[in-house]
C-alpha cells in the first residue's frame, strides 16, 4: 500500500506547480464549488496510476487543482462510495494520496437525510460529530506507522476551529447552518422509518452512505477535518414521503452556492 500511495503522489507531484495545503472532496453531483477554482488543472481519475476504477463507465469524476478565493486546493469532484462495491481501502485512497502530496486541512461534502425533528429540507449542516456504522473499517488489519497510529484519536474528528470559524463566516453571509452528528451507513437503500427512527436515537441527526471513511483515515494521517451536508431530505416521523435520488440531487443543486460560499472563505481564512 505505501508504494502504492508515494507512486501516485509522485504522478500528482509531478503534474501540480503548486504546493496546496487543503484538500476538497465534493460529494456526487455537488461540484458547483469547482466552478471557482482559478488556474486550473482537470486530472481524470482514470489517468491517475492506482485510483480506483470506475464502476460506471468513463464517469468516475477528476482531481481539479487550482486556486479557490486565491489559495492553492486539490479537489476531488465525486468520490468512491463502499456501495458501488469498493472495499474500504480504495474508498480512503485518495485521502492517503492527499496526505502524501502535502494536504492538512481536508474539506468534505456530501448529502444527507436529516433525522433531527427540527431540521428542513434544504438545510445545511455543519457536522460536528459522527457515527461509523459502515461494516467493514479502512483502518482494519495491518497497521502502518508511516500513516498514523494503532490506535487513532477520534476526540476531535472534525475540527473545532473550523467549525467555529465556518459559522461566523455563514453569519457574515446571513446564511442559516445547523449542526449536527452525522451516521454513516453502507447504503445503498434509504432508511426504513425504524432504522431513521433507531439513528435518531443512537444521537445522530442526519445519515448518509459515504465521508465517514475518508474523515477517519484523514484523522489516522494527522489531517484537520471540516465537513458539511447538504440535509436534502427528511427521515422524521409524519414527515417521511418517498425519496429518490433525482430529489437528492435536486435539492443539493439549489443548496450547493451557499456552502460553496462558506467553503471558499474558510479556504481563505485556514
Ligand atoms: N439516507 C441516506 N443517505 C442519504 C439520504 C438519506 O435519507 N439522503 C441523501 N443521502
């Protein structure tokens, strides 16, 4: 795995100029903040020695590195999933990858369907906290010290400088956030209203299938974490209506400008 990894920092190293310090990863159809990224140079994941490969053909998504609000980033826009069938290493590969080519700060993104009876669709929820519920773990089996520690800390999964930072900046912009504990499950069925109700419970207030690997191998690599989500759907009691993935995608496109913004200032302000 560590030649692996060093192997295809090298390509990346070899085709970026710059020395970008924070790295993106954007979830499924939310890429409107790469629509800000300046100065760009587009990697597509199948050109990069050792990503993944596609499970659904020539769609996989592309490494941007540019300028955001004038500073250096790496975004992945799409990420792998653990349900497209990708065992847990190559879902974290990138994030071993972005460790080795310079990363510190990792900023991800995904949607989500909140649980908390007080959210609305459309909310943007700054995660604070999470819950892994997927069944395998991407830091299961042989441990490389090089990489982190046995036994990693997860006290402060997400950054609570980031965090506070990412709220002034959304009351700066008048724009509403809530917080909250994201459940990551395997997917890729939503929930039935008893398993939204039992996630409820355990103390989550949105679930969604993906971001949970990648902010737990990003803290094993030392790496400082800032997540959002997009709530694009509500598994609340009396308020559970059907949902489909054209409405996850939807909502997600109306929401995305606004996270976008706090993303690119807090890029700024890192
Ligand atoms: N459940 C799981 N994942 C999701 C949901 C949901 O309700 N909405 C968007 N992603």
């Amino acid at each position: 795995m560590l030649q692996k990894i060093q192997e295809t920092a090298d390509f990346l190293k070899s085709k970026i100029k710059s020395n970008p310090k924070t790295g993106i990863i954007l979830g499924t159809g939310l890429g409107n903040l790469v629509t800000q990224i300046t100065d760009r140079t587009d990697i597509a994941y199948e050109t990069i020695p050792n990503f993944p490969v596609s499970t659904v053909e020539g769609h996989s998504g592309k490494l941007i590195v540019g300028k955001l609000g004038g500073v250096d980033v790496v975004a992945m826009q799409g990420r792998f999933h653990y349900y497209e069938g990708y065992d847990m290493k190559a879902v974290t590969f990138p994030v071993r990858v972005m460790k080795a080519i310079g990363i510190e700060n990792l900023l991800v993104s995904n949607a989500s369907g909140g649980v908390n009876p007080d959210f609305e669709i459309g909310d943007l929820m700054i995660i604070t906290d999470h819950i892994n519920l997927f069944p395998e773990h991407p830091l299961r089996g042989k441990n490389h010290p090089e990489l982190g520690p046995r036994f990693p800390d997860m006290s402060e999964a997400y950054s609570k400088e980031l965090i506070v930072k990412a709220k002034a900046i959304a009351e700066q912009n008048k724009i509403k956030v809530v917080e909250g504990v994201y459940v990551g499950t395997s997917g890729p069925t939503f929930e039935t209203p008893a398993e939204y109700r039992y996630f409820r419970a355990i103390g989550a207030d949105a679930v969604g299938m993906s971001t949970v690997p990648e902010v737990i191998v990003a803290n094993h690599g030392g790496m400082r974490v800032f997540g959002m989500s997009i709530v694009t759907d509500l598994g609340v009691p009396g308020k559970i209506v059907e949902v489909t993935h054209e409405e996850v995608q939807e909502i997600g496109n109306k929401v995305q400008p606004l996270m976008t913004q706090i993303m690119k200032e807090l890029v700024q302000g890192i």
